[in-house]
C-alpha cells in the first residue's frame, strides 16, 4: 500500500502547514556532520515535494553545535525557490547579525520554559533569556523580519518533572508581546500526551499563533498532534525521517517524523501540499548519507526493502 485510504474526519482543519525542521533540528543532534553541499541538496530536494517553510540551520554558537557550523556557507550557497521560506534559529544579537549578512527574511528565536534547560541549552536564567531575545526580536522586526518564537519543555523537563501549564503560558505569552507572529510549543523529551496537549492551548485561550513541536520519544507525537488540530492548531512542525533532537537535552529523541504526519493527515483529508512518495526518497537517500535507517515508520513500510542474504544480488 503506497497511500492511505482517505477517510476524512469532522472538527479538523481543511489544510495544515508542515513547519519543516530536518535541516536544523534533525541534523543538529546526528553524530555524522553532514557536508554542506549534502544539507544544500536535502533542502532543496525538500522544496521539491512541496514544502513552504523549510528551517534551515541554526546561527548558534558554533561549539555548542558543531554540526550546524557551517550555516554562514550553507546559505552562501543554497538554492532558494521563490515562494518558500527558509527560517533560521537565532539565539542572540551575534547570531542576529551574522543571520543579515545573509539576506534571510525569517528567524526564529527558542526559549526555555524552565530555569534548568535554560541553563543548559542558552547559559541563560529563565528571566535573563529575554534579555538576550529582547533586542533580536526589536531589531529583526526593524529590519523588516518576521519571528518565530519556541517555547521548549512546554510539558516536563529531564531536571524538574512535569513544566507547570502556566509556567509554559507566562514564557509565552512574553515571547508573543515581543512581536513574534508565532508560537511553536516544543515537547523537547516526548513526554506529553494528547489530554495535556488540550490542556496547554486551553491554557493560552485557543490556538490562534500557536504551532506545537513534538518529539517522538515515547511514541505519543502523532496522537499529541491530532490532539491539537482537535483543538484548531493548523501549523505543525516534522522533521523528514524522524531524525532529530537537542543535544543539551537529555533524552530528546527524534522529531515527528514528516512522512508520518502527512500519512495521517492526507488519510484524514486534510491537505499539505506535500508528495509523500517524493519524501520517502528523500529520506531513504538522507539516511544513506547517515549511514543509519531512517526511524520513521512510514519511511520504512514505503522505502526500498532492506538488504537481506536472500534478496542481495551478488
Ligand atoms: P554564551 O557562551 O553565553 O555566549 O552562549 P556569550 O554571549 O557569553 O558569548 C561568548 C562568545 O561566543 C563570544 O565570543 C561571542 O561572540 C560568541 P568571544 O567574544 O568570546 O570571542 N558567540 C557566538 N558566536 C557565533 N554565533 C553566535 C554567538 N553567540 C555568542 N550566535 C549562546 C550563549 C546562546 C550563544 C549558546 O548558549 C548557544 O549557542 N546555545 C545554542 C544551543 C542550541 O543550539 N541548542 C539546540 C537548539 S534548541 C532546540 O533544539 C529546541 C527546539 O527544537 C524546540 C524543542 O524541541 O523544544 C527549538
Ligand atoms: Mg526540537
């Protein structure tokens, strides 16, 4: 079976816009650093099967993620394809400026909804880290900009336990009245499940400029997001392949996997804008420049058989 029976379901959004992330936070926390000319290649291969907002690396601080160091070339070099955006993470003013000198349109800033990983992933407290986004977000809009904002460990933290609901909307709601047009809920471990997912955008009063960001480490993001398109989320963030995770959290695994999403979705009726078969090589051909398979599920019941002693050719 290539496709899902399409079987559409009442109370959920016609279309939904898949934020892709597999440039950034898919290869951000994979062992192998990837050639720039391959990450150039992956982008632009996801263009092709229909993708409008691509992430595309990370202005970071190249030693705390050596993998995405080379973002400055990465975007001297790639292709852009009128009519998609490519969104960088930017953490601070420095990221900022080396974020303009490459003409981009879009960032997004990501903060922590604990004092704990905001320690570990921005060498920030949890009041200090809008001091750092304070003048990026000011002089992005300035310069005419849009921002994205995330919010991560919006449902538990490795260090803490279970985030508090209005921790995770008082972290928000800032980010918002900064002027960030949107607001991605990052489940950064995986551990959230589809009551409190409602529960969060209950919290904030409904969906409207929220995006929600699952990690797959316990299984439960495909259910979470069909818990918030329930709740009227239309924008919803996949990493090709599932691959993914942040390296300064322990246990963050990979991402939804944007093969398994659209399978979801396209068998719900809902549409993306996106060709599964065309995702489906990508990955395949991604996980070969891994040297790993790829953890989606989709991937493998669609991709090319795995080689076995009886079905290799000599
Ligand atoms: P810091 O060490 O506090 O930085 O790091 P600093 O401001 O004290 O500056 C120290 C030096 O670093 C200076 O150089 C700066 O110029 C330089 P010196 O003057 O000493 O020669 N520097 C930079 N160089 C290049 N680019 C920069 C930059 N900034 C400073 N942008 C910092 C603070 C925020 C930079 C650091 O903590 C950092 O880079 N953190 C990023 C960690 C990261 O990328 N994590 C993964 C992404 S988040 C994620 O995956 C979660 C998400 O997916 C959502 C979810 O799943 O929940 C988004
Ligand atoms: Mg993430």
């Amino acid at each position: 079976m290539r496709e899902p029976y399409r079987v559409v379901a009442a109370g959920l959004p016609e279309r939904v816009t898949v934020y892709e992330v597999g440039p950034r936070d898919g290869l951000q926390n994979e062992s192998v650093v990837v050639p720039v000319e391959v990450k150039a290649e992956f982008i632009a291969r996801l263009a092709a099967a229909g993708h409008r907002v691509i992430e595309a690396t990370s202005f970071v601080h190249p030693k705390w993620v050596p993998q995405l160091a080379d973002a400055s070339e990465l975007l001297a070099g790639m292709e852009r394809v009128p009519g998609v955006r490519y969104p960088v993470l930017v953490p601070n003013e420095r990221g900022l400026d080396r974020a303009l000198e490459h003409g981009v349109q879009e960032i997004a800033i990501f903060a922590s909804a604990t004092e704990t990983f905001a320690g570990k992933n921005l060498n920030r407290t949890l009041e200090s880290q809008f001091e750092m986004f304070e003048p990026v977000v000011a002089r992005a809009l300035d310069h005419g900009l849009r921002v994205r904002a995330y919010v991560s460990m919006c449902f538990g933290d490795p260090w803490e336990g279970p985030t508090p609901v209005e921790q995770v909307v008082a972290v928000g709601r800032r980010l918002l009245d900064l002027g960030c047009y949107e607001l991605s809920l990052g489940d950064t471990i995986g551990v959230g499940t589809p009551g409190h997912v409602a529960a969060l955008i209950g919290a904030f009063g409904g969906p409207e400029q929220l995006a929600v960001h699952f990690h797959d480490t316990y299984g439960q993001a495909l259910a979470n997001t069909l818990a918030a398109l329930r709740e009227g989320v239309t924008v919803v963030d996949a990493s090709t392949g599932g691959i993914g995770g942040c390296p300064y959290a322990e246990s963050a695994t990979g991402n939804l996997a944007t093969e398994d999403l659209v399978w979801m979705l396209h068998g719900l009726g809902v549409e993306t804008g996106l060709d599964l078969p065309s995702l489906v090589e990508t990955s395949t051909w991604l996980a070969g420049e891994l040297g790993r398979p790829s953890p989606s599920r989709v991937v493998q019941a669609l991709g090319p058989a795995p080689a076995t002693d009886t079905n290799v050719k000599e």
